[in-house]
C-alpha cells in the first residue's frame, strides 16, 4: 500500500468516529479528532471502555484546573497542556464508543459529569486564585453566575447538536436524548444500580430542561414523525447548517483559548465576565435564530402533512 493510500485509509477511519462532519470545528476536526482517533485504538488495545477513558479525562482536567491556581505561567502552561490533553480524551471517549460500537446513554451520562466535574476545578480554581492574591470574595458571585452561564449554554448547544444528528446524519442514538426516551429508560432501570438511576434522574431533569428552552424544537420532533426522512433532512440541513458556526462559537474550544489568553495576559478572573456577557449575548442570538428555523420548519412540515 502507498503512502497516499495509507493516509486516505487513515483520513477514513477517523472520519468514521466522528459524529458528524458538519457539526465538527476546526480545531477538531484537524487536531482533536486525529489524536482523539489514535488514542481511541490505543484505550480498544488495552480493554478501556469509553466511561474509564471519561473519567481518566475528568482526573486530568481536575489537575490542570488546579495547576490555574498558581500564580506561576510556567504551571499555568503545564495547565494548559493538561487541559488540551483533557479535550483530546473528551473526544477520545466517544471515538471510542464509536470505534468498537459501544456507544450508550450511560456513557454519554458519564461523558457529561466528566465534563462538569472539569468545569467545576477551573471556575473553583480560578476564584480561590483571585481572592488568594487579594482580590474581593465577591468574585464567588461572579464564578457562580459564569458556572450556570456555562452549563446553560453547553446545554442547549448540545441540544441543537443533537437535533442536527437525528435529522440530518439520522443518528438514532441522538433521539435517545429526548426525555421520553430518558424516562423510560429510567423506569427500566432498578435503584439496585443506585448510580445508573441517579444518573438517569438528573439527565432526565437536564432533557427536560432542553426541551423547556426549545419548545419549538419538540413540536418540530412530533409533527415530523408522519413526513419523509430525506425530504425533511434536506430543509434541516439547508436551514440549520449555516447556525452551526455559532453553535461552535459556544463550544469547548473557543472558551479554552480564551482562558488561555487571560492566564497569559494575569487576568483570568476577566474570562468570568467574558463567560457572562459575551457567551450570554451569543447563546440569546443562536437561541432566537434557531427558534425562528423551527417555526420555519414547523410550518413547512404541517404543509407537508395536509397535502400526504
């Protein structure tokens, strides 16, 4: 085999684990999905499953939110490393699920409680810092509203991602996420399992919580039940895929080169007040675009069905 097509091999099977190219950034696809893919063999190789790579991450992130603490650059650099290496298990993790088909709700659970557990270090972290260098301990307001700012925003893009698998890629396992689905795979699963049954609680309350903030969305997800499958993932896609730029503007990655770029410049209690009002304005925008997609959608769908 030629080096070429050995690279064409390879470009395939990392493609393969994506979720879906659309919704892939940049950074990932050039960066993150490469290495996410390699260290994926590496973790099927040695008997890993996606939630032991989850929670490897989530030990890994812990650390580099704590090496934020330190007014030292030259810890905050190993920090930093720390978090990209984070990132690439985040990736790794369902790379994995994909790569040996062992993709499941539990794993995705485990995959967002790394993911908060993460979160959690930094903002503690970067607030302890803050008020060890003698900074207001009001700054706990500020680290409080940029927590919930962040879980809202991370939510809802997750939510919109979701929705452009299941349309779109015709992912069944993004349908999973409806909590219809969740409910009743939390009626099937016995408080023997105490900890698979308090993490389907509190992803059933985070579905619903979704489908709260989209309502649109939901009636798009019931009325399209009765409409061609290729017909309606053409308008999804025509309408949705310009939005998903925005959607990766709340993503994982453009949060962490701006943290980056305050802890370099000794200014990271600044990327709470970023979190809070330029992420915010940018969760209303992409919120009230993608409403007005649905509608669009909704009516053409309702058209659609009069006429069938």
């Amino acid at each position: 085999m030629t080096a070429a097509a050995e690279n064409d091999t390879t470009s395939t099977s990392v493609e393969s684990t994506y979720k879906a190219r659309d919704v892939e950034g940049i950074l990932d696809i050039y960066f993150y999905r490469p290495i996410g893919y390699q260290l994926a063999r590496l973790f099927a190789a040695i008997g890993f499953t996606p939630s032991m790579v989850s929670l490897l991450g989530a030990a890994v992130g812990v650390t580099a939110g704590h090496l934020y603490f330190y007014r030292d650059l030259r810890l905050n650099a190993l920090g930093m490393a720390l978090h990209v290496f984070t990132n690439a298990l985040d990736n790794a993790d369902g790379q994995l699920a994909r790569l040996t088909n062992r993709g499941s709700l539990h794993g995705a659970i485990m995959d967002g409680f790394a993911d908060y557990v993460v979160f959690v270090s930094i903002y503690v972290h970067l607030a302890l810092r803050h008020v060890a260098g003698g900074g207001s301990p009001a700054i706990w307001l500020l680290a409080i509203a940029a927590g919930v700012s962040h879980a809202v925003q991370s939510m809802m893009i997750d939510h919109y991602r979701n929705a452009y698998l299941q349309f779109v890629a015709g992912k069944r396992s993004a349908d999973a996420n409806s909590s219809d689905a969740v409910r009743a795979v939390f009626a099937a699963t016995s408080w023997r399992e105490p900890w698979k049954k308090l993490g389907l609680r509190h992803y059933l309350n985070y579905t619903r919580q979704q489908e709260l903030l989209a309502p649109t969305l939901l009636k798009l997800r019931l009325a399209s039940r009765d409409v061609p499958p290729d017909w309606l993932a053409h308008e999804f896609r025509e309408d949705c895929r310009p939005l998903v730029k925005w959607c990766n503007g709340l993503a994982t990655n453009p949060r962490m080169l701006l943290l980056f770029a305050m802890l370099l410049i000794g200014r990271p209690a600044w990327y709470f007040v970023a979190e809070v009002t330029l992420f915010n304005a940018l969760l209303v925008y992409v919120m009230w675009r993608h409403d007005a997609v649905f509608h669009s959608l909704l009516a053409r769908v309702e058209v659609r069905r009069q006429r069938e």
